[in-house]
C-alpha cells in the first residue's frame, strides 16, 4: 500500500534548537536563527527599490573610492600570482605591519608593545568579532554591551546562544555629548558574566568611552574575571584633533581578559575589500588559528598585500579622511541644530549623527516615509536597538552640499508633518 502523503506543518510547529520538528521534513534552520531580525536598515533601503532621485545616508560607508595606491598594490599581486591560500593567522609581513602600526600609535599612550604574536587578520571586522564571539561564547552565556550599537555587534552572541544584556549611553544635556553611567555598566557585569562588549567610537551615536572609562571598565572586569570585547573600528575617526580614540590596548596587559577588533575599512575605506583583525591574548592564538581554519581558512593574500601598503602608504589617506568628515560632521549638525524637532548631540567620532525627532514613536516608520516623500535615505534609530527608537542615524561620510539639500528635505518633511 503507497505511504499516505505527509501532510505540510504549520508554520508553528514546535521545534528544537537544532530546528528539528517532529515529523516535519520541511527545511528550517535553527530556531534561534529565525528568530534573528532581518536588517531594518535594509527595509528602508528595499523601500526605495524604484524610486528615482533617492539622497542615501542610510549605510555607514565612506563616499570615496580607495586610493591608487592601494588597488594597484592588489592587482600588482593578482599579476604576480598571488591566488592561493595563506596562513590562518595571516601574512607574516602584515602582522609585522600590525604590530609596528599599532605599536606607534599606542606604546606612547601608555601600551605594551603590540607584538606579531598576538595580532591575527580575519576576513573584515564583523569576522573578527565572530570569531571573538566563538573563541569566547556559547549558549547560556551572559554578555554586557552597551548601547545603542550596531546590530551585528549584539546579534553575534546571540547567534551563539549567549544571552546580551543592553546598557544604554544616554545624552548629557549639559554638555551635548552621548555619556554612559558607568555605575549602571558595573552593576550589570555580575560575577558570571563572560564579557562585556564596547564599541568606541559608536556607531550609531559618535560617542567616545572616555579613557578614564575604559581603565575602570578593565579594572572592574579584572576583579570579576570578565572578558572585554573591544570593538575599535572607528578608532582613527575623531574629530578633537587627536589622531586616535582612547583605546584598550592603551591600558591593558598583554595578557588581559581583552580581544580589540579592527577592521581596515572605514579608516582607508576599504569596506569591499573584508580585511580586519584582531588583537588578542597569545595564549588564545592558537585557538583562534583553529576557528579562522573552519570559518574562512584565510583572508585573501592579494587583499593583504593591499592592507600592508595601506599601512606602510596610507597615513595621509586616512588624515585626510578625518579631516573632510570634521568638516563634514560640522556642516551637518549646523543644519541639524536649525530644523525644528530635531535635537542632536555632538558626534566625537565615527561617522553619524543620531538624532531625535520629536514626537516621533515609529522610527522606521518615519525613514520609509522620507523615502517615499522626500527620496530621503536614513537609518531608523530602532534597527540599532530599542533605545533608538525616536532617533534616526545619518551617515555623514558624503559630500557637503548632499548633506544640506537631505536636510532641506528632511525640514520640508518635518515641517510638513507639524501642519
Ligand atoms: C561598530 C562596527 N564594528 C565593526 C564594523 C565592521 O566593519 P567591516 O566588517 O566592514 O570590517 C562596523 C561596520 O559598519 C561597525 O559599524
């Protein structure tokens, strides 16, 4: 007698973490990997699929291309054959190239000397944080971050079973500025927790953790045996006419709780090109080797080879950088300041402004409809965590006069929706 047709599960069917449902052959993945949010800024950009005209300021990407100098530096190795896989851990001459880059920049600051052997390359800056999160998380993990943030920094530990407590920055109305109660921080990192994660300078809000932070921060971790994730993309982007951010590797020791991620691509920007690193305790290297191995095996050795001249070249690439995005940045919170229901704080570093609209409970909501009024691309402040929600994020790495015909825009919007 032929087998009775399976009938199809409903969409509800009970599962298991692996995504197994009893009887059910319908493909799922696992349970928490559905549960994941899809990208909020990607819906406002896919509410824009057709639309003419539109002003994006919704990614966080530098507008330039990269230098010359650095994509010849690729194709003079694809030219000379460099198509194969290299070490886990990277070229040996980029993490010399690392360890000298860091070491000058940090040792005067106060910093070990950032030796080669505790440098690892990885495949762009949001692998390095995957694989601190693997080296360091699994399920039933309590992690501590601070936010608003980037939602990829937040999901990764999820992704991995951990389970993330928010600490949100909040505005210091007298001075302008994102600020973060650090009594608040210390009490959420209970003994038991396994790291906390900072992004400084933040993306969304510009907010620089303060070194004075960063070094209570490590001394409250060292107590309770905690890990410290630090997040320093944005590490070269400040805006008070210092060349670097108050960093971790300032304070720590070689041998701290402390894994830095870095990446190569907003400083030289480089986003397409997916190189980053990491700086870690030697003693987890080997360890880390292991994990680059099953997830990416290496970064790509003529990418590298454009990484080390960016390094060795690129100094004034990336000051000049900064220097336009100060600019920038001033022109656009100059704007800001002078649309009605707009308040905005001061970014210190990265590249946005987030800032409230009053009256606004909806902030994907409010980016759609810029999008389809006014061909106006911003990020809404909830795809950064609800302590977003009332805030947009602009992304200022874009030309000057761009930045002021998206505020007359969003001004017409606003002025429009007050009527
Ligand atoms: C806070 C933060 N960390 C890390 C990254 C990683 O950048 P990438 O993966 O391009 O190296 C980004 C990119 O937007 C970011 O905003």
């Amino acid at each position: 007698m032929p087998e009775a047709p399976r009938v199809a599960s409903s969409a509800h069917a009970p599962t298991d973490e692996a995504g197994r449902e009893g009887g059910d052959r319908a493909p799922r993945a696992r349970e928490s990997i559905r549960r994941l949010p899809a990208s909020k800024i990607r819906e406002v950009a896919d509410a824009a699929s057709g639309l003419d005209g539109i002003l994006a300021f919704w990614f966080g990407e530098p507008d330039l291309v990269t230098a010359s100098f650095i994509r010849d530096a690729a194709k003079a190795a694809l030219d000379a054959g460099d198509t194969f896989y290299h070490h886990n851990l990277g070229i040996a001459p980029l993490r010399e190239a690392l360890s000298d880059y860091l070491s000058r920049l940090h040792v005067p600051l106060g910093a070990a000397p950032v030796e080669a052997s505790r440098i690892a390359l990885a495949s762009a800056g949001v692998n390095a944080l995957m694989l601190a999160g693997q080296l360091l998380l699994g399920p039933g993990d309590r992690v501590v971050a601070v936010v608003p943030l980037w939602p990829n920094v937040t999901e990764i530990p999820r992704i991995l079973g951990a389970q993330v407590v928010r600490i949100g920055l909040h505005v210091d109305a007298r001075k302008q500025r994102w600020s973060l109660d650090i009594d608040r921080l210390f009490a959420a990192i209970t003994p038991g927790t396994r790291a906390v994660i900072v992004n400084s300078p933040n993306n969304p809000t510009g907010w620089l953790m303060p070194r004075e932070q960063m070094a209570a921060l490590l001394a409250h971790c060292r107590r309770i045996g905690c890990w410290v994730i630090s997040d320093e993309a944005y590490e070269r982007l400040v805006f008070d006419g210092t060349t670097l951010a108050p960093s971790m590797l300032d304070i720590a020791d070689p041998d701290d709780r402390l894994i830095v991620a870095n990446t190569f691509s907003k400083a030289w920007q480089m986003t397409g090109w997916r190189l980053g690193w990491l700086v870690l305790p030697e003693a987890l290297v080997p360890d880390l080797a292991k994990l680059v191995e099953f997830n990416t095996s290496c970064a790509p050795g003529f990418v590298q080879q454009a990484a080390l001249v960016a390094l060795r070249d690129g100094e004034p690439v990336v000051r000049a950088f900064v220097e336009q995005l100060r600019v920038r940045r001033d022109a656009l919170l100059a704007a800001l300041r002078d649309t009605p229901r707009v308040r905005v704080a001061k970014p210190e570093g990265a590249m946005y402004a987030f800032f409230s609209v009053e009256g606004v409970k909806d902030s994907l909501a409010l980016a759609k409809d810029l999008v389809r009024a006014e061909r106006l691309g911003l990020a809404p402040g909830m795809a950064f965590g609800d302590e977003g929600e009332g805030y947009l994020r602009w992304c200022f790495a874009k030309p000057v006069q761009a930045l002021g015909e998206g505020v007359a825009r969003l001004r017409r919007h606003l002025l429009g929706l007050g009527r």
